[in-house]
C-alpha cells in the first residue's frame, strides 16, 4: 500500500513579519503595560504639582474660587514675614537635624546586636522591627497616652528613681522633642533592617583576618564595617531626612501643632492653611517652597556624602 501524501503549506506560506512591524507591535504592548501607571502617575503627581505651582501665584481661596486672581508673587513675600511660617520651618529643621543622625545610629546599632549569631535573634529581629509594621496614627495615639502627664506610663517609671513628673505633650520646651524621641523608636527597626542585610553581605574571612591581625571590635567596626556598608549609609540618610521632612501626622494626632506652634511643621502648615482656613494660593506657595528645600538639601547631602566617601 502507498503511503498517502502529506499536504504542504508550499502553495499558503505562513505570513512573515517583518522586524520593523514586530518593533511595532512590542511598543504597543509596552504602551499597554505602562500606560495605566503613567497616568495613575500624571493624575495624582504631576499634575497635583503643576496646579500647586499655579495655584501659588493666586489668592485661590477654597470658598470663592470665581474671585481667584493672579497675585505674582505675593504669596512667597508673605512668608517672608509670616512668623508661624518660619516656627514651622524651624521645628521641621530640629526634627530634621535630631531624627536623621540619632535614628540612623540607633538602627545601627540595633543591626550589629541582632547580627550576632545566637539562639534566639529572630524574636529581637521581629521585636525591633514590629512598630515600623503599625500605622503611625496607632503609634501616636499610644504615646499620647503613654505621655499623659497625670497616669501616663513614662511619668510612673520615672517617678520609680525620683524624676518628674513632666508635661511631656503640654509644654512647649518638651513636645516636640517628646515627638522625636517617639519617631526615632518607631522609625529605628526599618533601617535596622536595611543595616541588617547590607552587613550580612560582608565576607567573614576580613574579620577573622583582623582578628588574626589583633584588631579590637571598634577598629573591625571602622575599617571593615562601615566602608562595607557605604553604599547603604548614604541611602538611608537621604531617605530619613526626606522623611523626617515630611512630618505631619504625630504633631496631627497628638499635639494639634501645640503648644502654642511648638510642634507646627512644614507639612502641617499647608494642610492647615489649605484645608482649614482654605487658603489654596497661600498653601500651595509653602508646598512649592517646602519641594524646593527638600530637593536642594538632598542634592547637597548627596554630594557631600559622596565627596566624603571617596
């Protein structure tokens, strides 16, 4: 019996494409996929931003948007001499220049500790590491009450060895920096992790050749340590210090920018000068301004760390 013939496609050949038509096709598909993102991105970044940058050169107020009226730049010569503007800026640069360099070291600290090879790390690990996890406003509202001048816990264990009772929240010489110490603690263990990861990628053999060498911890730290973790420390400065800029929602929940302004930053300011006295041409003007700082100090910060670790 003959075999039967197999059909060829010589008479239909499949249809070639061409390179310049499957260029084509992949940017259309990569349109696709980035698409959403990018207008997810305009909508809520870009344009937010190009309307505050309008807006500041207004006397946009919430209520009368029809009034609004181009004022050029009579929003920035008022911050100039607008005196809570300049509390509010102060207080954001002491939370700034505290919370950056203590919370930093505490979290390095707190790497080296549960960087030790010893039983039971991962329950400290998990214990540092457990208030970043919670939300800031639950971590606020704890501390309120943990700040409470008459029964509040910080009051009672100081007063076990003789000192206090404080106005930890009330007084104005000690809000804010009740506010940073409650930040450090809570910020501290996300760094701590970073830390954790960025030693643990260190080689063992240059600290047992130190060893070898007679090299004391704190020269291991300094000579191996830290050059080790450069990289890391560079980015966890910048990263703090624009989220120490940012500071809004302890003062929110806890002080109300009280007493007397004492803990008012940046942030708080144009959320209350826009949301609650609804002056939006005003508000955006300390938005602008606040956007130029962070970015001008994180460029400097930068660049001196950098020329420092080189």
């Amino acid at each position: 019996m003959e075999p039967v013939p197999q059909k060829t496609n010589v008479d239909h050949p499949l249809p070639t494409v061409s390179p310049k038509q499957r260029k084509r096709k992949n940017l259309f598909a990569s349109y696709g996929f980035v698409g959403p993102a990018m207008i997810l991105l305009f909508v809520f970044l870009i344009l937010p931003a190009i309307l505050a940058l309008y807006y500041s050169f207004t006397n946009y107020y919430l209520l009368t948007p029809e009034k609004m009226k181009f004022v050029g730049m009579e929003n920035y010569k008022r911050l100039a001499e607008d005196d809570i503007f300049l509390k509010s800026l102060g207080n954001t640069a002491l939370f700034v220049v505290i919370v950056v360099p203590v919370q930093t070291l505490v979290a390095l600290a707190l790497a080296l500790l549960v960087n030790q090879k010893v039983r039971g790390i991962k329950f400290f690990r998990m214990a540092f590491f457990a208030p970043v996890v919670t939300s800031m406003v639950i971590v606020s509202i704890l501390w309120t009450f943990i700040y409470n001048p008459d029964n509040g816990l910080a009051n009672s264990i100081l007063n076990i060895v003789g000192i206090g009772p404080f106005q930890f929240l009330t007084d104005k010489d000690q809000a804010m920096y009740s506010i940073i110490f409650m930040s450090i603690w809570q910020g501290a263990g996300y760094q701590m992790m970073i830390f954790l990861a960025g030693l643990q990628e260190i080689p063992d053999h240059l600290y047992e050749a130190a060893s070898i060498d007679g090299a004391n911890a704190w020269q291991k730290l300094i000579n191996i340590t830290i050059p080790g973790i450069r990289n890391i420390l560079v980015f966890i400065a910048i990263v703090t210090m624009i989220a120490a800029t940012k500071l809004f929602i302890q003062p929110f929940v806890m002080t109300q920018g009280g007493p007397l302004d004492s803990t008012k930053t940046l942030v708080y300011m144009v959320y209350e000068t826009g949301f609650k006295f609804r002056d939006v041409g005003y508000s955006s003007a300390i938005a602008i301004l606040f956007f130029v700082i962070v970015l001008v100090i994180s460029i400097l910060q930068r660049k001196f760390i950098k020329e420092s670790t080189e």
